[in-house]
C-alpha cells in the first residue's frame, strides 16, 4: 500500500483538501496524511467546499509535519511551494513534487472552489500513477 503525505505551511486548507480527494479517490489503496510546516486549524470554508462535492472532511485535525516520520511516506507533495522549507529527509522521499497552487486564505468562496478544481486533477493524476490497478477517473 502507498503512503502520500501532503504538505502546506499551515495545514488549513490545501492539504486538506489533497487529502480528502486522495482518501476518496484512493478508496482504500492507499494511506494518505496531511500536515503543516506548523500545525493551525481546518478552514471552515475548506470542509464547505469539500462537502459541495460529497467529500466530508469535518474530521480532518491540523498536524503539524514533525508528528511523521518521513520514512513512513512513499511520496511527499508540498501544495505551496514550501518544500525548500522541509527537511531533506521529506524531499527525498521516492516521489516528491511540489505543487505551487494558490492559497485561498481571505479569498471568496469561488476561489476556495478554483483551487479545490486543481488539487482535485492534481490528486487524480497522483493517485493514478501511484495506483494504477484503480481507476479513479
């Protein structure tokens, strides 16, 4: 089974939202995890958009990522460009890439939504490669 982790700095909305796609896309194939640079708290507007397309992440706790071992993780996916802020141990997991997608933070909602339509192909494309007996599409 593969282990994703999924990183941004705060791990408020972002990674979420990779996680709850990848969880759902994954369907069991797969262990996925999210955390922060520092942990925060769940944007509200996250979960709201989330649920808009029937995944529920209003369990989703924020982590901060020195709770995880790296070694655990088979790919490591930083959201927001902060992966020239992890530690090596983090980049040079077998699969790391860094996504540089926009953090809606204080946007409106449609831009919660714009971002969460990336990460969701994003995601898809990841899963699909990492598990490609599935399929997710």
């Amino acid at each position: 089974m593969k282990r994703i982790m999924f990183v941004c700095k705060h791990n408020s909305r972002r990674s979420h939202m990779a996680e709850g796609f990848a969880e759902f896309m994954g369907a069991g194939n797969i262990e996925v995890a999210s955390a922060g640079l520092e942990a925060s708290q769940v944007d509200p507007l996250t979960v709201q958009v989330m649920q808009e397309v029937g995944i529920d992440i209003s369990t989703h706790t924020s982590n901060a990522l020195d709770e995880f071992d790296p070694q655990h993780f088979d790919a490591v996916i930083s959201l927001c460009g902060c992966g020239v802020n992890l530690p090596a141990e983090w980049v040079t997991r077998p699969l790391f890439a860094d996504w540089h997608l926009d953090d809606p933070a204080g946007q409106p909602i449609e831009m919660f939504r714009l971002i969460r339509g990336q990460v969701e192909t994003r995601v898809q494309d990841l899963v699909q490669s990492l598990t490609p007996e599935i399929n997710v599409g």
